[in-house]
C-alpha cells in the first residue's frame, strides 16, 4: 500500500470504484474516463510502480485476472474485440504510477486511439 497512491486506495476501498472483478491479487474496475464503453483497468492489489517491477508469480495472476476480465468485458458491451495495453513509465503517458493494463473493449470504427 502506498499511501498517496490512487489506485492503492482503490484496493483499499478509500476511494470509490465500479469493480468489475476482483480475486486475491488483482482488481479490475471501470476507468472513469472511458475511450469506450467498457474501459476496464486491471490492477495487481500490490503496489508496484512499473511492469519491471512486478515479480514472476504476481505477473502471472495478473495475467490470470485479464484471461477472466477480457472476455467479460467483450461480452458485457457486446464488442468483438479489446485493446490490452500497458503505459509503463511516464513518457509512455503513465499517469498513475500503479501498474495497471488498460482493457478497451473495440469495435469497427469506434474512432478510439488508445
Ligand atoms: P495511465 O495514463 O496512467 O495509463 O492511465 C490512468 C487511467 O486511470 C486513466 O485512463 C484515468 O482515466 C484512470 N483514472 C485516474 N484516476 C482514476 C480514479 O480515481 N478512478 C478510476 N476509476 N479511474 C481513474
Ligand atoms: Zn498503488
């Protein structure tokens, strides 16, 4: 946990969110600034900064949880596909220092540049 962190407060339940799916060691709720209906973020619980960072076993839950978030995003919004995307580092346009995948359900000309 890291105090001033956003999305730590996140997990601590501090500041509200739209939770689409939480286990163990992830957390994924709905971005609050959506390029598309849908736009999912996926959280380690753990506070790493970068994707570097995060050790082998946690990478590898948090590959689990977008296995399960992915696709259930694409079905909620009825979209045949999904940007996955990680901004890591801030020249990258990481603005939260949270690691955290983008998941941005897509369709045909839906105008979105992730
Ligand atoms: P980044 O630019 O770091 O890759 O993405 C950060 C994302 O977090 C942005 O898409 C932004 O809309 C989202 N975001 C920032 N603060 C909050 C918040 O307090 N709640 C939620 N749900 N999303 C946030
Ligand atoms: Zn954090």
């Amino acid at each position: 946990m890291s105090e001033d962190c956003i999305f730590c407060r996140i997990v601590d339940g501090e500041i509200p969110s739209r939770t689409v799916y939480e286990d163990d060691a992830a957390l994924a709720f709905l971005d609050a600034n959506p390029l598309t209906m849908g736009h999912t973020l996926v959280i380690p619980k753990d506070h790493y900064e970068r994707l570097e960072d995060v050790p082998a076993e946690q990478a590898t839950d948090l590959y689990a949880a977008l296995h399960e978030v992915v696709p259930a995003v694409e079905d909620a919004v009825g979209a045949p596909a999904t940007t996955v995307a990680f901004n890591n580092g801030e020249a990258a346009g990481q603005e939260v220092p949270h690691v955290h995948a983008h998941v941005i359900p897509r369709s045909p000309d839906d105008g979105a540049t992730p």
